[in-house]
C-alpha cells in the first residue's frame, strides 16, 4: 500500500464532536464524554474509508498567536474569554468540553496516534507546513476554509471538508475551491482577505463582497499585483474600487500575513513523530480497553480499535 498522511485539525474535529454529540453521553460520575467519543468515531471512519498510513493529531500550541494580533488586534478578538496573568488570551471552550481535553490526548496516546503541535502557532500552521513538507500524498481533515489555501493536486494535497458532517464531507481538490469560489486554492488567502472572515475577526474591505473579491483575483492574479494596481494610476481599475482598497490601505498591509498558513514550521517527520499507523497491542491496547470500560467511551474506541486494526 502506498505511504498517505492524514492530518487532523483536532480542535476542529472535536469541537464538531462535542456539539454533534449529545451531551447526555456520560461517564458514571455524570462526567460528560461526547467530544471523547465523537472524535474517536470520526477517527475510526477516516482510518477505514480513506486507509491513511500515517496520521497526525495537528494540535493548536497557541490558539491566537500574538504575532498574528500584533499584526491584526482583531484576529479572533471575539472568541476571547479572558486574558490571564502574562497577557496570554483563553478562548471560550464550554466547561464540559475542556474537561474531556485530557482524555482526549490520553485516547490518542495509548491509540498510537501523535500530537503535534509548535509553541506560538495554531495547527492550521502544522498542517500547512507538514502538507508543505510530505513526500507522500496528503487529505487535511478539517472544518476550517482557510486550509484551502494548502490544496495542491500536482503535489496531491487535498483538504476532508467537515462543514456538511462526517456523513457528508467534501473530498477538496483544485476543481472543487474554483467551482466553490472562482478562486485558485494558491489565490484562497487573498481571496479571504479580501472579503473577510467574521469566525476569525477579519474585518475585509468595505464593500468587497465574495463576487467581488474573485473577480478582482481573476483579473489581478494576486493581492500584490491588485495592490500594484491601485498605486498605477493608468490601470483600468475603476476609481470606485480604487477608492475602497485606498481606504483599507491599513489593513491590507497586516492581514495577508494573517491569513496565510505557515507551511515552513520545524516539524518532525510523520515516521520521527510516529505517525505510522498500527494496530493497538499489548498493555496500550488493555489500557485503552480498560480507559473505555471506566469512561462509558464503549463502541466509539471498540471501532478505533477494530479500525486500527486493519492497518500497518
């Protein structure tokens, strides 16, 4: 079987997870479990449709990097809970979500399955950077757009589209951003910058719309070279669009550097990072069993179990 790398957005996932699954779903001590066994049943579906041969946990080490809010003070400004001792921003997570974390790195562990993540940025940006970096081909599993920008068919990177449910995901190649946006996933950054993006604070320019915003791209190719334009007073761009870039003049100089996925991140390899995917033995497959029977995670690692099973 040829080498395939699976990267999972994993607060994505088991954000998804957690409001997917009833909350009724708990342990003994009324401890609730959904997001444990959402995500254990997601993982056990990708592993058998798509038959990865290696997979990563892609983990967010800072989940609004001050680089990118030094940049953009209202990247992801809306999501902050609080701010603690040291400046450091604490997203809104449900209570009963954030008391399944631990388990849920723990399932993972005795699983075989790594978490990666890089102190000072998000795990769109491990993604990035592995699927910038894999010498196999690649899916990203995720519900987030802003991974269009890292689809490649000549490299075969494609991005698993959860936004519609496990039962409904997207297989996102190359055709599948133009026929969605009119945009290439190369041009998907400029286009979301362009537009804005109100889940993750951005604020776009006033008066560029969707439509807009591709239209612009396909004449332009790129923000720089519409931005180049701008400054060309013999361009053929109108004085109405002149006017509306001119005024976001600001912004446009910060938040591509934003948007943009890092793809050179020092990550280690999928085989350094174990990654390989194997069956579950020994004292991690009886840990794992016996994590099952006390957590009321029953059927959910049964089938990431079988599932794990049938690899290596």
């Amino acid at each position: 079987m040829p080498d395939r790398l699976m990267l999972l957005d994993t607060a994505s996932l088991y954000f998804r997870a957690f409001y997917g699954v009833p909350d009724s779903i708990r342990r003994g001590d009324g401890t609730p479990v959904n997001a444990v066994r959402g995500l254990a049943d997601m993982i056990a579906r990708l592993t058998a449709e798509f038959s990865p041969t290696h997979l990563v946990a892609c983990w967010d080490d800072d989940w609004r990097p001050q680089w990118r809010v030094d940049l953009l003070p209202s990247y992801k400004e809306h999501r902050v809970a609080r701010v603690v001792d040291g400046g450091s921003d604490v997203e809104v997570v449900p209570d009963a979500l954030e008391a399944q974390i631990p388990l849920i790195r723990r399932m993972l562990a005795l699983a075989g399955i790594p978490v990666v993540g890089v102190p000072g940025y998000e795990a769109d940006d491990v993604i990035g950077s592995y699927a910038a970096q894999a010498t196999m081909p690649v899916h990203a599993v995720t519900g987030d757009r802003d991974l269009f920008q890292v689809i490649d068919d000549a490299r075969q990177v494609r991005v698993l589209y959860t936004a519609g449910g496990m039962k409904n995901l997207k297989d996102m190649d190359d055709a599948a951003v133009v026929a969605k946006y009119r945009v290439l996933p190369e041009q998907y950054a400029d286009y979301a910058t362009l537009r804005g993006d109100s889940s993750d604070g951005l604020p776009g320019v006033a008066g560029i719309g969707e439509k807009t915003a591709a239209s612009l791209l396909a004449e332009f190719g790129t923000l720089e070279s519409l931005l180049a334009a701008v400054e060309d007073r013999s361009s053929e761009l109108s004085s109405a669009m002149r006017a509306k870039l001119t005024a976001a003049a600001d912004y446009l100089a910060s938040a591509p550097s934003v948007v943009r996925i890092v793809r050179d991140l020092d990550v280690p390899s999928p085989e350094d990072a174990g990654a390989r995917l194997s069956p579950v033995t020994g004292d991690r497959r009886t840990e794992l069993e016996s994590l099952a029977g006390e957590w009321n995670l029953g059927g959910s690692v049964r089938r990431l179990i079988e599932s794990l099973d049938s690899t290596g």
